[in-house]
C-alpha cells in the first residue's frame, strides 16, 4: 500500500452497478502529487487507484502492483477509494506553500469511473478547485462528469478549466472487447457537445489508437468528424504504448482476441513506445483530418443516442455501464 494511505475498510455492493467490484477505503495524508519531468503537466489529483473502465491497455495497471495488487483483475476489480480526498484538498490549496498551479485529473486513473456514483468525491474536490480560484484539467471517458456540469461551469467563470474525452474508436466491436466497463464512445460525443455547448471547452483524444485494430484510416475519420461536429476544441492522436507490467497483460490481451497480430506487436514494440516515425506519421494523418473535416459542412443532425445495454464483462464479472 502507498506510504501515504492506510487502510480504513474494504466494501462491496451488491448492486448491479458494483457488483464484483471490491472498494479499499482509506485516508490519504495528501492528494496533489507532484510529477517527474517530462509530462505536460506538473500536478495532479488522483482520486481513486484502479479503475474498473478496464480497459486492456491502460498504462496505469502498473500502479496496482505497487500496493501488493497484480495489474490484471486486480486492477480493475479493487478500486482504492481516498474517502477524505475533498477535504485533504482544501487544506493543500490554503497553504502558503501553494502557488495556484494548474492541477491535472484523469492521468492514472478516470475520476469518473463507476466508483464516483457511489463516493461522490469530484463535487467537493471541485468545489474546493473554484473556491481558491485554482485552475485545473480532466481527461475521461466518464460520461458521469455530466452530473457536475453545474460546478464545471462556474469554474469556468473564475479560472482556467479544460477537459477532455478519450475516445479510440466508434466501432462498436472494438470497443466492447478493449474497454469493457466504459460508456459507448457515442455516448462519449454526446458528453464533449454538450460540454462545449454548457461553455465548459473539451477536447477530444483518440486514445490510444491500436496498430493494426483501430488505426485504419476510415476508423480515425470518423472518431474525427464526431467530434468536430460535437464542437470539441481539439482533437488530437495517441499510439498506444506498452511499458512493463501493462505490455504482459495487453498482450495476453492480444493473444485471444487478435492472435494474427501479436508477430506484428511484437516487432514494432521493441521498446515501449512504438517507432517514433509510426508516431509521426500518426499525428501527421489526423492533423490532416482536422483541418479538412473543420473545413467541411457538418453531419446531418441525429437524435439522441442512448446505448443499450450489452452485457459488459470484466474478468468474467457482469458490469452495468453508469
């Protein structure tokens, strides 16, 4: 367990939404963390470790075992809950020592994932956010950052917000089989207009794109028309990369549903990241999308779409979507 939290109970609820699921409460002793180097953030805030998106590729998986938890079902089964984390917040963002730095959330884990409904921790940390005027970013693919529409914008009216979806793919079939317990990414479009349309600014991340799966040109234009037509105020690529501790799991992964490409993965994963020209020539296919689609009529207007709801399995453990 991380040195700065112990353990107060373990809970589980047998309520469809959480069933299978197994909720380590405990207090944390901080909750802005402070990050190496190299990101393009400084800060962050991480609610929850774990997370029961369960998406099969999620660099994060490799925090679980950090805490004696393996980086498989554990991962997306035991969500560590920082009950006091609203609280702890407040208390940081009053210090002398805080500068008002901008503060990033959804890098490890997504604050809006199933646990949220129950805990209810994002309202507070928010509200704590406004009150010191202090700006800050989200990155989901939680369409429950909804319910807090209200709070997002009245930050908006008093300091610097962003968010953001991650959004790989529309195609229904990938989607089931990569990110299990996540809302429909139609869903997900859905959420970044109306976002945009509360003056709340969300992007759009295709994230991660899958070589060979998801990266085909027709797939990336779509997930780029959408969201485009849903107003988002950037859209950009992530290939997907494999670091230790994720790359075994997403392989595993791989070797059931795509056994035809693991010699492909293996080759072009010889690190974690996969070659930088892949990476360009990514970024490059996409900014060319941007500004043709943004140049283009937008797509007739459809109803409203509502998934129905598909059996979601993680680990073999029926989920219902929030």
């Amino acid at each position: 367990m991380d040195g700065r939290l112990f353990e107060i109970a373990r809970r589980t609820f047998d309520t469809p939404e959480f069933r299978g699921l197994e909720f380590i409460e405990v207090e944390a002793r901080s909750i802005i963390n402070r990050v190496p180097g190299g990101m393009p953030f400084d800060y962050t805030i991480n609610p929850y470790r774990g997370c029961s998106h369960a998406c099969v590729y999620c660099f994060a998986r490799v925090t679980h075992t950090y805490m004696g938890m393996n980086a498989g079902r554990d991962f997306q089964t035991k969500i560590v809950v920082k009950v006091n984390a609203p609280e702890v917040l407040r208390r940081e963002l009053a210090s002398r020592r805080w500068a008002g730095e901008p503060i990033a959330m959804g890098t490890a884990t997504d604050p809006y994932q199933r646990a949220e409904g129950r805990y209810r921790l994002m309202p507070g940390i928010l509200r704590a956010l406004i009150d010191h005027r202090n700006p800050f970013s989200i990155l989901t693919k939680g369409t429950l950052i909804l319910r807090d529409l209200d709070l997002l914008r009245e930050a908006v009216a008093v300091t610097d917000v962003s968010t953001a979806f991650s959004i790989a793919t529309l195609d229904e079939e990938i989607w089931r089989r990569s990110e299990p317990g996540t809302p429909n990414p139609r869903r997900r479009i859905e959420a970044v207009a109306e976002l945009n349309a509360a003056g709340v600014p969300c992007g759009v991340l295709v994230a991660p794109v899958l070589p060979g799966i998801s990266d085909r040109p027709r797939m990336l234009r779509e997930v780029v028309r959408a969201a485009i037509d849903a107003g988002a105020t950037h859209v950009s690529p992530i290939l997907l990369h494999l670091r230790p501790g994720v790359r075994e799991e997403f392989l595993r992964w791989l070797e059931e549903a795509h056994p035809e490409l693991v010699p492909d993965y293996e080759r072009i994963y010889r690190g974690s990241y996969a070659p930088a020209s892949r990476r360009r020539a990514l970024g490059l296919t996409v900014a060319g999308m941007v500004r043709t689609l943004r140049g283009a009529p937008p797509a007739p207007v459809r109803r409203s779409w509502r998934a129905p709801e598909p059996p979601e399995r993680v680990a073999g453990t029926q989920l219902t979507l929030v």
